[in-house]
C-alpha cells in the first residue's frame, strides 16, 4: 500500500478497518495469491535474518 492508502485506512474507524483488514485477508488466500505466500512463508528466515529478499525473484517465478 502506499501512503495515501495508508492515511486513508487510518481515518476509518476501528471497525472498518477490521472490515478492510478481513477482506483483504480472505483475497491473500486465494488460489492465485498461494504460491506468493508460501514463497513468503518459506523464506521468513531469511527475511528475520536480514538475507536478501528481493520481489523481482517472486514475480519472475509467477511470471508477472
């Protein structure tokens, strides 16, 4: 998200943003968003670690 997002998010009120939050949840899993997330998932200690993450490797793999 960007910021504008971010600020935008921010002003709703607290049960609006869990709306937002649950929705964009149940997109994340999604059959098309899985592969990405298991990436994610597979790679969190390198990530805790501070090895190289760089998302230009995930959207080659998706063929984005």
């Amino acid at each position: 998200m960007n910021t504008i997002e971010l600020e935008v998010l921010q002003k709703l009120d607290k049960s609006d943003q869990e709306k937002v939050i649950y929705f964009l949840k149940l997109l994340l899993n999604q059959a098309k968003y899985k592969k990405l997330k298991d990436e994610i998932l597979s790679r969190k200690d390198e990530i805790k670690y501070g090895e190289i993450f760089e998302h230009e490797e995930i959207w080659k793999e998706l063929d984005v």
